[in-house]
C-alpha cells in the first residue's frame, strides 16, 4: 500500500513528493493509502455534499477521524466530520446554517440538508495545529494549518485517516494516512501519534481515550503508548470532570464496558479516577464481570401494550453498577461530583431506590406497585448484573420476564373504588382513607373485582381505624 497510489483528489498544499521519510509514527512511509466501500447512509450523502460545496469554492475537504476509522472497519459510522482547509468564515459563506460549536478551534457545525437525505449536522473543522499545552487541557491557541498537520494533532493512528468521498472508483473511496494508521488498524493495534509522553502531557484526556477505543475495536495497547499512559496516570487528575464523564460515558455504557475496565486497571487509570473502589475491589474485577453480565442481559423491544422500558438512563445504570459496591452513596452527592444532568441524577436515584425495594421477594401486590415503575427493568438489570449468585437471581430474572409479558392495563387497572364511593359506603375522610384505597387496588392487582376491592377497604378502613 506505500506511496503507490495515485495521489488524493486535490494536491495537498504542503506534501510536497510522495516520498519515505522519516517520522515518529511509521518510520518507513509516511503516506500510505487504502480504498474503502461508502456506507449508502443519509448522513454519508450530505457529508459527502459539504465536501463537494467546499471544493466547489476552491478548498480541500475530506472526511476525517471516527468515521473512516469505522468504514474501514466495516462498521457503520456515528457520525460524519469534514476538516477543510477553509477558515469559519469561509465555511459560513458557503452554508447558510451553521452553528458555532468551538470558532476559536476552527470549529463549526454546519446544518446541511438534500433533498433524499434529509437535514444532518456535519461537523466542519479548519485543518489546524495546536499550538502549546500550558494547562495540560486545551491548546494555548491554535494555528491553521495543511491537512497533514491537522491528522499530527489527533490523538491515535486508527484515528488520523482522512478520506476523499470524490475520489471514488469501483474499489471505493481514497483514504489517505499520513500517521500509519492503516497499518495499525491491520496489525490491531492502538498507537499514539508521534510522541506519546509528549500527547499525554498536552491533553491528558487522551489516556481516557486508550482504553475505550481498544476496548471498542479489539485492539493491543502499543507497548510505548500504555508505558506513557501508566507512567502519567496520575495527571488525569488535571482533566475537567465533564470531559471525563463523557469519556467514561461512551466508554461504560458500550458493549466493551468490561475489557475497558480491565484496560484501565491495567494502564493504572482505575485508582486515580476511583481510589476507592479500587481498595474495595482491586483491579475492579468485580466490577468487570458486573460490566459483562449488564451488558450480557437481554433488552427486549418493548411491546405495543406492553409496560415500556424507557429509553436513556444508560448512563445512570452503568453508574449505579459501578458504585454498587461503595453503597450507601447518596445519588445526589454522585450527581453532583460527576456534575449529571438533573434528570440523570433522578434517574441514578429512582433505579437505586427500586432495587432496594425489589432486593429481595415481596408481597405481589407490593411487587407490582414497584415494578410498574419506569426504571424497575434497569433496577432488576442492576441487582441481576451485581449479584448474580444470589438467591433472588431468579426471582429477579422472572420479574424482568413477566414486565415485558403482561400487559400494561394490568399493571394500571382503572380503580374500581374511589373515595367518593368509600363516602357513600359511609366511611368517614381521614388518615384511613388512603390505607383503603390503596386495600382496594391491591386487590384488583390480585384479579379480585369490583365487590371484592370495596370489601377489602373497607376491611383495611376498619382495621385502621381501630
Ligand atoms: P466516536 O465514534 O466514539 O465518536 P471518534 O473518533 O469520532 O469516535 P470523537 O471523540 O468524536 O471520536 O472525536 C473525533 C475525532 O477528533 C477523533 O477521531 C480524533 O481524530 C479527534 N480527537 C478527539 N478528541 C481528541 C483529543 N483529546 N486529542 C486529539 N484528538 C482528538
Ligand atoms: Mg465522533
């Protein structure tokens, strides 16, 4: 594959011959290319567009990062982004909407629409190099740059490749890499590019970012990239929490949750992010296989008339696995440590309090009355995926099943008795009234019928009341 290729769609600026030369990420070539299949997705045929308008005004445009990373993987991208040669304001003159995410970075989204594809966001980025890390964060300033110098600054190879959507023959579209990445990708391998003490030292988030990845794609951890990593742990530290529970985010709510963890032990990641929990669960083994069950468990499609499982609180559930261990911990402290959203930290609070109430066997009415709740499925996800030997696991695992077979009016019946009724019957309003009511829908959650749920309030108003 080494520099036999035609050259991409448009002559980079400053690439001068394709030549070997030397270089810290692939010492024997520098550019390397491959041909992959487009995906025939909506968001492909707009981001393919936004590269056609911006060559159209005489710029260079590619795909860049995450997407070529999956085409040639064969997987289907998330999303689209385009690095350009144009500056903001260029792009802005060419789309008419777009939405300024980061301007000082080169940054902007651009809201793009054709008329079979639809409206999609495509992320637009001036090609740029950063330029000083101070603060071990965010660049000091950045400087706009060529296309190879805009993949120097990303953080691995497999995430470095850009490709040419016009470039497009039988064999697919051009992808070209200047970083090794398609070597790395074909060897399995997850690799800084360049320097990797030097990467860390200037976003230490990136370490984050190691374990997910590799997790994700199977990849071994380049033995320099994780030595770096290991030996500069520590300034993890250093990184916002927002950045890092958006990594940890992506990275514990994936299917590869439990090979990450154990990454992260590995790289010595875990005891800087949970000291804790690592005292309490060295190496977070158990934590690994509570990540592999919850991620093993199945999540049925919810059922027209059915109970539904909502979608979202992923998030809250992968949480409230991994803080399993160290409870009590009260929601909203986690919440505001890990700065959640409000509804993230309801949701964390709401599944932690179902599971306590469906921790072990309880009356049938009682179980209904929890779990017709909108998080009882991840409550009993969550009790299922942390103690799976217990000896409520197939109580809990029957709950899950009986949630997604009955239907929903059995879980709401429409109530049978109601306070006016109870004052007709002669009951007098108070403290009782409620302990009746609640007497009477337990007893049509138990089938009984209209005569039997106002006979067991009744029974219930009196015993209550003495
Ligand atoms: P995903 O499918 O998980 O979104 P992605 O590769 O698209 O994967 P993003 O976090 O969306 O990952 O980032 C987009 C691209 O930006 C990456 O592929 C990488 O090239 C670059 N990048 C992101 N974060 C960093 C970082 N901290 N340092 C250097 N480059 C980064
Ligand atoms: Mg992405």
């Amino acid at each position: 594959m080494v520099g036999a290729l035609p050259r991409p769609f448009l002559p980079l600026p400053t690439a001068g011959p394709i030549a070997p030369r030397a270089g810290p990420c692939n010492p024997a070539a520098m550019v390397d290319y491959a041909r992959v299949q487009l995906a025939d997705l909506p968001a492909a045929h707009v981001a393919t567009d936004v590269v056609r308008r911006l060559r159209q005004a005489g710029h260079q445009a590619f795909w860049v990062g995450g997407c070529v990373r999956d085409l040639w993987l064969g997987l289907q991208p998330k999303d689209f982004d385009v690095a350009t040669s144009a500056r903001p304001e260029q792009v802005a003159q060419i789309f008419r909407h777009i939405v300024e995410v980061g301007v000082a970075f080169g940054v902007v989204r651009v809201r793009h629409a054709l008329p079979q594809a639809g409206i999609h966001q495509v992320e637009v980025a001036t090609f740029r190099a950063d330029l000083g890390y101070s603060d071990g964060r965010r660049p000091d300033a950045v400087a706009f740059t060529d296309a190879e110098q805009d993949v120097l600054r990303r953080d691995f190879t497999i995430n470095g490749l850009l490709l040419d959507p016009m470039d497009l023959t039988a064999q697919g579209a051009q992808v070209v890499d200047w970083v090794g990445g398609l070597a790395d990708l074909q060897a399995d391998l997850l690799r800084a590019i360049g320097e990797p003490q030097q990467r860390f030292a200037e976003d230490a988030l990136r370490m984050l970012r190691a374990p997910r990845f590799a997790a994700r794609f199977g990849l071994r951890v380049d033995q320099k990239t994780a030595q770096a990593i290991q030996e500069q742990a520590p300034q993890l530290a250093r990184v916002s929490v927002e950045r890092i529970s958006s990594e940890l985010q992506a990275m514990l709510t994936a299917p590869s949750a439990s090979t990450a963890l154990r990454l992260l032990a590995d790289l010595h990641l875990d005891r800087v992010l949970w000291p804790e929990l690592c005292a309490a669960d060295p190496g977070l083994l158990r934590c690994q296989n509570s990540f592999k069950a919850l991620h093993n468990q199945e999540v049925g499609a919810p059922l027209l008339g059915m109970l539904a499982v909502p979608e979202g609180a992923q998030w809250p559930l992968a949480l409230a696995v991994l803080h399993q261990p160290l409870r009590p911990v009260r929601p909203a402290d986690l919440g505001r440590s890990l700065k959640l959203s409000r509804p993230h930290t309801q949701q964390l609070a709401a599944i932690w309090q179902l599971a306590d109430a469906l921790a072990q066997p309880v009356s049938d009415p009682e179980a209904i009355r929890h779990l017709r709740q909108d998080w009882a499925d991840h409550a009993l996800r969550l009790l299922l995926a942390c103690a799976p030997e217990s000896p409520h696991a197939s109580w809990w695992h029957a709950q899950r099943q009986r949630r997604a077979a009955t239907p929903k009016a059995h879980w709401w019946p429409v109530l049978a008795v109601t306070g006016d009724q109870l004052l007709q019957a002669g009951l007098a309003p108070g403290p009782a009234f409620r302990t009746a009511l609640a007497a009477a829908e337990d007893a049509q959650l138990q089938g009984g019928d209209a005569a039997t749920a106002l006979d067991a309030a009744k029974a219930a108003y009196a015993r209550v009341s003495g």
